[in-house]
C-alpha cells in the first residue's frame, strides 16, 4: 500500500520557510482485546515509514463517551490514557469504562512535535467484550453422586460478572475417563452448585464447565478438564475387613507396649536383684540376729548337744556294767546291794562268804572306781575341748557337760 505524505512549505514572516507534517500515515488495524472487564487497545503502524523519520517514534490512545461525539469538536473532552507510549498497545482497564456504556477509542503517532490524525474505533464492552470461563470449578464424589461446585467468573475488580450479567449460564459436559470427551453428558444450569446423579459406581468421571450468554451469542472456553472416582457406598464386607484390620493393628500395638515395659523391668530386676543367689548356708548366716560371721549355722549346736548327751550316757552305762559284780554262783549279777534282800541275808552272806571273796570284791571296787575315774576324766577333757572348740566357732554357745 502506497504511503501518501504531503509536505508542506509554510513561509514564516521572515521569509522562512519550514518543512511540517501536514498529513502522515495514521495508526492502522485497532482493536480492542477483552475478557469480561479487561480492555486492552492494539494497533499497527506501516514499518517501511519508520526509516524515513528521524527521532522517537511514540503514541498517545484516548477515549470519549459515544453521547459527547454530538456535541461540537472543540466541546468535546477525551480522556488521555497513554501518553508518548513506544508500545503499540495501550490497556483501558483502569480507565473507567463502564461495562454497558459506548465509547469511542482514538489513536495517533507522534514524533519531534509532529503529529499524524487520529484513527477512532468505537467499542461496547457489554456486546464486544469476551465472557470468561468459570474462575474455578471443584468436583468431589458424595455418597456415590458426583458434586460441582462453580465460581462465577471474576471481573477486573474480583467481582462476579453475574453482577454485570445476570443472565450467564453454565454448559457442563461429562463423560467416563476411559471414554472420548465427544461422548460427554450435557446439562445446562444457572446454579454454581451441581450434583450428578445415576452414575456407575466405583468409575472415574471427568467434567469441564463453560460460561454463556445468549443475548450477545457469547460463549466462554471451556475451563479445565477434572477427573475424580465416583467411590459409592461402602461395601459391609470391606467395613468389616476394615474393622479386623484395625483391631488387630490395636493388638499389635498393645503387644509391643506390654513387651517394651516387661524388658524395661527384666533389665531393672536384673539390675538391683541379680539372678546369682548366694548359698542357702551363708544366705542363713547373712540373715541372723548375730553380729559375728558364722562358719557352721545354729542348728549344729543341737547336733553338739546330742552328740555330747549320747556319749556320757554310754560312758554311765559302761560304769555301771562295770561296776555291778558278777555271782560265781548263779552267773548273774550279785544280790549284794539289793534293797530287797534285807539285813539278815546280808549278816549271813558276810558270814559265810569266803576269804577268795573278799579279796574279789576288793579287787573289783577298786577297778571300778579307776574306771570311774578315767571315764570321768575323758568325759570332762572331751567335754572342755568341745566346749573350747564351740566357743571357736561361735561366740555365745552354751555347753553343759554333766
């Protein structure tokens, strides 16, 4: 396309004369991008003339409200938006455009104070404007029905377009994830919560939500695809097998505390009561009333006791065999002495007992009383040595030898 600029010579009053930008190729293609309040204004400008300008290139966008058009040029008053911009766009956003209004967009380049025309567009956000898809869709399986949950989609200032439109709706599409999405369910809702019932138990669904108004034939992309499993009712068996499973890890569990406290208190037992005993003998001594150690226990007196009682009973009874003659008559023992003979027989015995009598019992009491005297004598040696080696071992004994 043939560019057309036209110089002009102005003659200033001194005779002067100026090259100025009387007519320049003006910005070209506007349009305006948008989602529910965003506004962004985009234009091209003829490269092959940038070669031809020496200096900065910028651009200046304002905006009028469609009524002020009427009014005269030099009453009418635009709003600057960009100023001196390098960017071929410019973004009305924030300018306060109101989304059921009618404006008028205008743009034009500047360059070392010369300046091209404007090129004007006009713009209706609320026929215009592109309707976003749900901010956020949420899908969980309750009670074997699958639920959505939608968010309006979401002005410039975080508001629900519902409130700008109130006549949006929803097109929800879902099908099985093993399934092609061309096979999906379709269902039309204004609501922001869904529940889809009669679904196959236990089989993973996927859903995707898409916003519309059919005053202005506008349609939303479609939002993100979200799969989850439609778990359905519990199963009595599998409540039961759960039930045994966590009873038996509570079992466990039990165990293995009872177990952690039964080595904790071997390992103190066998700390403070060692398993090695002492002998019962020395256990007896430690445990005795007696300050002294003992090498023999207590019960060995009575042992003693015994064993000394016994043998002077012996040695009495030998003294007395001993000591008792014998009747060369009869054999037996002799009736001398005996209480029951009387005095009479006692004079008669004396009188008629010969002289080898006499000089028998004389010969046997004095052998009776050495007897006597060397048992007395063993006995009382025996008796001090014992009672000498008692006092050795235990401090305190008693021994009586009679």
């Amino acid at each position: 396309m043939s560019t057309l600029v036209t110089w002009y010579k102005q003659c200033s009053a001194s005779g002067l004369c100026v090259r100025t930008l009387a007519d320049w190729s003006r910005p070209q293609n506007l349009s305006v991008q948008s989602l529910n309040t965003q506004y962004v204004l985009r234009w091209d400008w003829a490269g092959d003339q940038q070669s031809t300008i020496n200096g900065t290139l910028t651009f200046t966008a304002q905006y009028l409200a469609a009524f002020h058009s009427r009014k005269a040029s030099h009453k009418q008053i635009w709003s600057t938006v960009c100023v001196d911009v390098l960017e071929r766009r410019c973004d009305f956003t924030d300018a306060g455009l109101g989304y059921h209004g009618m404006y008028l967009l205008r743009v034009r380049a500047n360059i070392a104070q010369q300046f091209s025309n404007w090129t004007t567009i006009n713009f209706c956000p609320d026929k215009e404007a592109c309707l976003g898809p749900p901010s956020s869709v949420k899908l969980t399986s309750v009670k074997g029905d699958l639920e959505i949950v939608i968010t309006d989609p979401l002005s410039s200032n975080n508001e629900s377009m519902k409130t700008l439109v109130p006549d949006i709706y929803y097109l929800i599409h879902y099908w099985k994830r093993l399934e092609d999405y061309q096979k999906a369910e379709v269902l039309k809702t204004q609501n922001n919560v869904v529940t889809l019932s009669e679904l196959d138990r236990w089989t993973w669904y996927c859903v995707r939500v898409q916003s519309r108004y059919d005053f202005y034939y506008k349609t939303s992309v479609f939002s993100d695809t979200h799969c989850t499993s439609n778990e359905g009712l519990t199963p009595y068996w599998q409540i039961f097998l759960y039930f045994l499973l966590s009873l038996g890890l509570c079992f466990l569990l039990v165990l293995l505390v009872w177990f952690i406290f039964y080595k904790a208190f071997e390992f103190l037992k066998s700390i403070f009561y060692p398993n090695v005993q002492l002998p019962p003998h020395i256990q007896e001594l430690w445990l005795s009333d007696s300050e002294t150690p003992h090498l023999l226990p207590q019960s060995s007196g009575s042992v003693w006791d015994q064993l000394d009682t016994s043998g002077a009973e012996a040695d009495t009874v030998l003294d007395l065999q001993i000591c008792i003659p014998e009747d060369p008559d009869t054999g037996g023992p002799s009736r001398h002495g005996s209480g029951d003979s009387g005095f009479s027989s006692t004079e008669e015995d004396s009188s008629a007992r010969p002289l080898s009598d006499t000089h028998t019992d004389t010969h046997t009491d004095h052998r009776c009383r050495t007897h006597t005297q060397l048992s007395d004598t063993h006995t009382d040696h025996r008796c001090r040595t014992h009672t000498q080696h008692r006092e050795e071992v235990h401090d305190g004994t008693l021994e009586i030898c009679t």
